[in-house]
C-alpha cells in the first residue's frame, strides 16, 4: 500500500521533482558515479587484488564525471532510478546490490578479464583488432575452428563503411579480414565481430542492467547447436565477461547473394503480412523445440532490475497520462496516435509499483525458450525461384535478448514494433498461426492462456514508452523538429538529417508506433481485468 501511496504522489509531484533534478543533475551523478564503483568493489573484492580492484573503481568514478557532462539531459535518470531502487531493494530484498554492480560495469567499461565460458582473455573493441595483439586475439578466439599448424598473421579492419559499423546500441561492429601462414580452405577468410558498447551511456547501462551478454553468450555456448530453426550465422567465438563486456565471432552475411534478400529495418521498411506471418510460425517453432524453457535466465531474472527502476521512476508517466508533452504537443496532434485506457489512468500508481510481482508470476505460465526479438532487422530472408518462391528465414541474429519467458509476453514484445494500424487489422491472424503452429508441434495452449501473457506482458513497454516519450519530445524540441512531426516514417533512409537528428526521429517513430500498439492491446484485451485476476 505504501508503495501505491508514494507512486500517487509523485505522479502529482513529477513535474517538480524532474525540475529539481534537472537542476541538480551534477550531484546525482557525483553521488552516483562514487557510490556505484564502492558497491561493485564488493563484487570486485573476489579478485586476486581487491585493494586493487577499489583503487580502480574510484579512479574510474571519478574520471567518469568529466565523461559524462553530455548526459545532462538524461543522465540524471539513470542516477536517480538506480538510487531510487537501490534504497527500495535494499530495505525488501538484499539481492537488489547487483543493480549497483550493473552501474558500475557501464561507467567502468572497457575493462578485459577471463571470459564466463572459455575462461579466455577477449579483445572488447574493434580497436584491439587492429592493434599489436590482434592477430593474438584473433587465433585464440578461432583455436576451435584452425587446423594444427594454421595461425593469423594479419587482420584488417576497414574503418571505412561497410566494413565498420556502429548502430549506437549495442556497440561496435566490424567486418574483419583475415591473412593466415599458410593457405587453409578450412579457415575463414572474413568474420564479422560484434562487442558490447564502450562508452559510459544510458543504453550501456541498460545493456548491463538486462543481461544482455548472458543472454547471448549462454545462448551460443549452450543451444545455438541445436537450434532446428531460427539458425543463427556460423559461429566461431562468443563470450561475455563479469564486468559486461562481451564479443561474439560469426560468418559474414552478404544480402543479395545465395537468394539472400536486401536487409529491412524495423521501423524504415514496411513489414508485409507474408513476413510477419512467416516469423510467427518460425518463432513459434523455436518456442515449441524448447517448451518448459531451455534453462539460460529466466525473463524475470533477466529484468526484474530494469523493472525496479521503472517502478521507482514512473512518477514520469504522470506527465503522459495528462498528454503534457515539451513543444506544444498534446491530444489532437496528428503524432499523437496513442490513447492510455481510463481504468488504466486511474489506478496508474498501483499498476506501476506492480510491474515486477507481475512479470513473475507470468513466469510460472507457458514458458519456452525465445528469440524475444523476432523483428524484419535481425534475420535475413531468403526467396527460390524468383517472386513466386516460398520466402524463408536465412539467418537469424542479435540473440541478447534470448531467455526463457512467457510466450504471450515475447510476442507482445515481437509485434509492438509493427505499424498500429497493420496490427490491429492482423493481430487475431497472427496469434492464430503461432496456436496453430504450437499445436503441430504438439504444445497444447488456449488462445484465452496465450492472451493473458501478451496483454499482461505490455506492462514493460507501458511505462518504459510512457517515460521514454517526455525524453524524445525534449530532444526533438531542442532541434526544432517538433514541428514537422507527424505519424509515420518520412524520411527515407535517413541520411539527409544527419547521425543525431536521424536516431532522434528513429527513436520519435519506434516509440509511437509502440506506445500506441501497447495502449491499443491493453485497451483491446482487458489489461485491468486480467491484472486483478492474477493479482488476485
């Protein structure tokens, strides 16, 4: 009860408690940036060295401030939703410490230590290719696949595109070139690398924060073998460290050849029903092959950090349920396709502080193993035989969302992105395919049980797109593009708004397609209903 009376009051208060922390932001972070490295040094004192290891992270904490000063307009909340669940965690649940150690692994990154699974040193930047101990890193992260007698001499990384790719997510990517001592059919000519990001940012905390490289480490040392569908690329090397760090070495993939299809982007491209319904029946597959759950993490595991800082920091979605929005942006504006469920609005604070009891009792229910992000950019398709072949899924990537779940609540996640008006008018057809095809495979799930999960598993993206968009029209405001927005992708591919000015109508767009798409579900679907049923 304490926790709905405190959510209450903030929502009333969020405007004046977000005014102080933007005023104060440089306290947050210096109190943050000094305590998170003193927690982690817990963690750290496991080492050989722990005086070492502390010494360490208050160098990094307080090098950290001087990086950081960019954050300004979201730094704070990174800050304040750790501190906030931190204080929370500490008094219900003394397991809560690791959100620190998570926030001290982003703003002390770029450290290399023995990796989880080969217990190997691994480069954690494109840089350490290209350096001295390239060819080094190299050969031990191929000793598995060489021959006896075959070794890398030589590694070339074109800094220039394609062959270096930066997505600002999930870090850098590179294309890498290959010379060896001797000719070797054997040995791979090119690979393609991708490590984790290696600078101290909001989106490398939330890497951190949602086990992002446990996710997909575990998933490539321990299934991608027996994966039946969904094949990811060949797979060389993959391995993540303690500190966050991670790196996997895959075959290159080259859209266009071998009846590979260009590549599609989630958000820029337009998804077509054939699409959508062929990753329904794979993922459905997948989910079927390892129904029960192929014991990696767990979904809940895997955030319930995230969802204790969303719970403590949702006094920012007060703002959006009234639609006060920075640039003059509100109810009736054409960009403005979402429409929050009054009995939603109305017991918003209840339902926030709820997010992670509910997320963990979904976890009980028809759970299996997911790719838990099934979307048009991170699989390659592939057509025989012309416009008229059958399309099919040639590769499938980007595993670090992979774990076990609540199969309603990972297709929720799977078709949020889509265009709102694509998905109301297809959804019922879509979650009939997967039934259809769980029933093929003999996994018995009622539509009514498939249904709890997805609508139930919106709660996530709720708030995260609630407070995501206060964050997104403040950016947009500050480069003046508020007043050319409206509902739908505009632009192309985007080259000719710049880096900056392209991720922020990228951002625009992805979350209004999916704040709307997560109020249209829960609308649809009776979230109330089903959140005091499982509650109660």
């Amino acid at each position: 009860k304490s926790e709905e009376l405190l959510n209450m009051w903030a929502m009333k208060n969020g405007g004046e408690l977000l005014g102080w922390a933007m005023r104060n932001w440089r306290i947050l972070m210096l109190f943050g940036a000094l305590l998170s490295p003193l927690m982690a040094s817990f963690k750290d004192a496991s080492l050989e060295r722990p005086t070492a290891a502390a010494a360490s992270n208050l160098t990094w904490a307080w090098y950290s401030l001087k990086k950081m000063v960019y954050w300004q307009s979201v730094g704070w909340f990174v800050v304040m939703s750790s501190l906030l669940a931190m204080v929370h965690g500490f008094i219900k649940d003394y397991e809560r410490k690791n959100i620190w150690w998570k926030l001290g692994n982003t703003v002390r990154h770029g450290r290399r230590g023995p990796g989880v699974v080969t217990g190997r040193i691994f480069p954690v930047k494109v840089a350490d290719l290209i350096g001295a101990k390239g060819p080094e890193f190299m050969q031990l992260m191929l000793r598995d696949t060489l021959p006896d007698g075959v070794r890398v001499i030589n590694v070339v990384v074109d800094l220039g595109k394609p062959y270096h790719l930066k997505d600002g997510v999930k870090g850098e990517k590179a294309i890498a070139k290959l010379t060896y001592n001797r000719n070797c059919e054997a040995a791979p000519k090119e690979v393609f690398v991708k490590f984790n990001l290696n600078k101290t940012s909001i989106m490398r905390f939330l890497v951190d924060l949602t086990a992002c490289t446990i996710c997909e480490g575990e998933f490539f040392a321990r299934l991608a073998k027996e994966v039946k569908v969904m094949r990811p690329p060949t797979h060389y090397f993959c391995d993540y460290s303690v500190t966050g760090e991670f790196v996997s070495v895959t075959s290159v993939i080259r859209p266009g050849k071998d009846f590979r299809l260009p590549f599609k982007h989630r958000i820029r491209d337009e998804t077509t029903l054939e699409e959508q319904l062929l990753l329904c029946r794979e993922g459905a597959k997948l989910n079927a092959q390892f129904w029960g759950g192929a014991g990696i993490i767990n979904f809940h595991e895997k955030n319930r950090d995230l969802h204790r800082c969303l719970e403590m920091t949702a006094f920012l979605m007060g703002k959006t349920i009234r639609g006060e929005f920075e640039g003059g942006v509100g109810p009736g504006h054409s960009f403005v396709t979402w429409k929050i469920g009054k009995d939603v609005a109305d017991r918003i604070g209840e339902v926030c502080s709820k997010m992670t009891l509910v997320y963990e009792l979904l976890s009980n229910e028809n759970v299996a193993f997911g790719h838990n992000d099934i979307v048009p950019d991170n699989v390659v398709y592939k057509r025989h035989g012309g416009r008229r072949g059958v399309l099919e899924l040639s590769e499938v990537f980007d595993w670090q969302q992979a774990c076990d779940n609540n199969v309603g609540s990972e297709w929720a996640w799977n078709l949020h992105f889509l265009d709102p008006e694509f998905l109301t008018k297809h959804e019922d057809r879509f979650i009939e395919e997967i039934l259809f095809t769980y029933e093929k495979a003999g996994v018995q799930v009622t539509k009514e049980e498939f249904i709890k999960g997805y609508c139930l598993g919106c709660l996530q993206m709720f708030v995260w797109g609630g407070i995501g968009l206060q964050f997104i029209f403040g950016g947009l405001s500050k480069v003046d593009m508020i007043q050319n927005l409206k509902a739908g992708w505009q632009w192309g591919d985007g080259h000719d708004l710049g880096i900056a000015r392209h991720e922020l109508a990228l951002g625009a767009e992805m979350t209004r397609r999916t704040f709307t798409n997560v109020c249209n579900i829960m609308e649809r679907h009776s979230f109330m209903e089903r959140f005091d049923e499982l509650l109660n």
